[in-house]
C-alpha cells in the first residue's frame, strides 16, 4: 500500500538525526562513544532520588500520579522563580528543553519565516524549525564575533554573511558553551544581540541547558536578563539532574507563555507530575547544589583530559576548541577529510563521533565533527582518541596518498 498520500505537507521538511540513528544501530556500551549528549550516569544523584521519591509520596500522595496545571506544578515553579529571581508567573514548565524549542517554533513561526542563529547551531532546534517549514539564516557577522569567528573556533572562518529578512520572527542562540561548538559568547555579543534584536525587533530564544556546567571562566549575565522584554530564556533539569525525567522551563514574558500555555495543552496537557514535584524537592533542598559541585569537578577533570589527549594523538593539521564549560567541543580536520565519508570505516572501527557538517544550515564545513566529553570514562577515553586519531589518518592517507 502507498501511504504517501497520506502524509501533510511538513513531513517533507522533517530532518533525520544522525545522532539517533547511531543509537538505533549500535550499542553504545561496545563501542567508544563521543556521539551523543549523554551526561556521566555517575552524575545521577541516585541516592537522593530515592530518599526524595519516598518523600514526595509521604508529602503528596496520591497527588503526584494525577493530571496537574498545563504551566507546571506551583511547587516546582515557586523553587525556579526564587532560583533564578524571576516572577513565578513567567515560569513555564515543558516537557524537556526539547520541547520549549519546538513549543517556541509551534507559536511563533509560519513557512517562510526566517529563524536567524549561528552557524554551526544545535541539530535539534533545526529539525524543529525546519519541521515548521521555517527558513534558517546565519546571523549578520558583526553581530556576533568570537562567537561566529575567533582564533578558538577556526571552523568559522568561511561565515554566512546574510543579514536578517523583513519576515524575521526570532533569533536563536545557545550562548553559554554552545553545542556543537563549545563556544561561549561574550557580554559585548550579548549586549550587541539584543541591540540587534531591538532594532529589527526580534524576539531572542535563549537556549541554556549548559549553563551551570562552567568549569572555567567568569560567569556571564544571561541575555533574558538584559531583555527579559523579548526573551525567552529556556532551561533543562536533563544535564543538571538526570535526562529521564524529560523537564525543562521557560522564562519570559507572561503574555508569551499565555500562547505557550494554549500550544501545550494540545501537546502533553501538563508535564509528568511525579517528575516536577521530585524535581522541586531536588532543586529546593540543596541536594541540587551539592549535586552540581561534584559534577562539575567530574566534568572539569574530563574537559581537561580531553583536550590533553587531543593535544597528545592528533596529528598535525586538527584543531579543535576550548570550552569554558559544557559537554562538547569542536574539531576541525584537514579540508581533504570528509567525516561523513569517513564515518562507517570509524564505527566500523569502534568509534562513533558526529560529523559537523549536520550542524551548518548549508551542510557545508563537511571536514568537521563534534565530540562529547561527558559519556565515556576517563579509563576508556584515551583509546577512544587514539582509535579516532588513528582513522584521521587513514582517512588522509586515502584522500592524499600520505600518512598524516
């Protein structure tokens, strides 16, 4: 039976995750994995969870498995709003931070209209926006600088210098330890976005699951709070609490989240109510806090032997970033590389990485990958690098004849 005729006119426009299908087809325990977003298991505050699950129980009952309010429970709202020094009514909570992205693309876009971001951005809010038949555009350069282009990230070097069209809606940005890229933007590119955004009049998606993972640098104000009259400021509990729970949050404008509100009552009618209430518990207990010391030591100590081993294995002609904090970093190869093409000879091998070039809105830049620091065990990382180091070469030596 043909069931092409069934299907709407967006699923044309729906993009396949190269990172999903690479969970589909392997075992990511049989193989060295710098694909995926994973955090370190060894972060999940397992004891607590369990010690907070029987206290939820006691304190809620019944209450915690029942339907609750499409914005949240009050609970896990009040603990963000003092948190993060916001009004409790301009907290919404979703159903991942995943799902703010794509609530935001629901609301906002109609096809044709132009999403504006950096170039690399993250995967998952392309699938989104070209899900809605929206038109993605790189940022003006002097918008952004060592953001788009800066000696930390030469893979920008050839930028897209399009500037905003008249149907612009919003722009999207990951500002701190950006994934893929690991950079983060500085306060004049935070100050200068929102002068952008201001003169175009533009609202600002901030998209911020990292942000409390720095293991370096000076912590910087976030763009919501320079234009909290434009900016919807997105969180997750999945790097700072554990991914399973799927929970996120919103913060911006209350006449924002009211179409929010509407949008999400047809998506999942509330976010899991055991979920928010033991998440409430978490952050508003301090067992948040005490979680996050530890797993930012962890993180700091993977960052920094990644890049020691990169600097140790890789040959000659690779760069690669520097995050001040987050889960990935960038990595750049000679032009002659392709990672897509190389990409079975290396699982093959038993390595997995993401090729960069599904992070560009052109799919160019395809001499480059993304790698996460935060799955693999310390013990397995350095195989894992030298494994991948080994295949570069190959890979140069099949496209030069030469051994790199």
């Amino acid at each position: 039976m043909d069931y092409q005729r069934f299907f709407s006119d967006d699923v044309p426009s729906f993009m396949r995750s190269p990172v999903r299908e690479i969970f589909r087809k392997v075992d990511l325990s049989a193989i060295y994995s710098f694909a995926g977003g994973y955090p370190d298991a060894a972060t999940f505050p397992l004891e607590d969870i369990a010690r907070l699950s029987s206290e939820v129980i006691a304190k809620y009952g019944a209450r915690a498995f029942q339907y609750g309010a499409t914005q949240g429970v009050p609970e896990l709202r009040e603990v963000i709003s003092r948190r993060y020094g916001v009004p409790v009514e301009r907290v919404q909570i979703t159903t991942s931070s995943q799902q703010g992205i794509d609530v935001c693309a629901r609301v906002f876009l109609n096809p044709g209209d132009v999403v504006l971001t950096t170039n690399p951005a993250y995967l998952g809010a392309l699938q989104s926006f070209k899900a809605y038949r929206a038109e993605v555009r790189a940022l003006p350069e002097e918008v952004l600088k060592s953001t788009v282009a800066c000696e930390d990230a030469p893979f920008c070097s050839a930028r897209d210098k399009a500037a905003a069209a008249s149907n612009a809606k919003f722009i999207y940005i990951v500002p701190d330890f950006c994934n893929p890229s690991g950079v983060t933007m500085t306060l004049e590119e935070r100050k200068a976005l929102v002068e952008y955004a201001r003169r175009d009049d533009l609202l600002i998606v901030e998209d911020s699951p990292y942000r409390e993972l720095r293991y370096s640098g000076n912590e910087l104000p976030t763009i919501y709070s320079i234009a909290p009259e434009r900016t919807l400021h997105l969180g997750s509990f999945s790097k700072i609490f554990a991914p399973g729970f799927r929970l996120g949050w919103i913060i911006a404008d209350p006449a924002l989240l009211e179409q929010i509100y509407i949008c999400k009552q047809a998506l999942d009618l509330c976010p899991p109510i055991f979920d928010q209430y033991l998440a409430a518990e978490f952050m508003g207990s301090g067992a948040l806090d005490r979680n996050l010391t530890k797993s930012i030591a962890l993180y700091r100590d993977k960052r920094d032997y990644m890049l020691e081993l990169l600097e140790r294995y890789m040959p000659d002609g690779v760069n690669w970033t520097h995050p001040e904090g987050g889960l990935f970093l960038f990595v750049t190869l000679p032009p002659e590389i392709d990672t897509i093409a190389m990409y079975d000879s290396a699982l093959s091998a038993g390595v997995a990485y993401v090729a960069g070039s599904f992070f560009f809105i052109d799919g160019s830049h395809r001499n480059t990958m993304r790698l996460n620091f935060s799955f693999l065990s310390r013990e397995r990382m350095e195989a894992g690098v030298q494994l991948l180091a080994s295949e570069i070469r190959k890979a140069a030596g099949r496209e030069t004849g030469r051994i790199i």
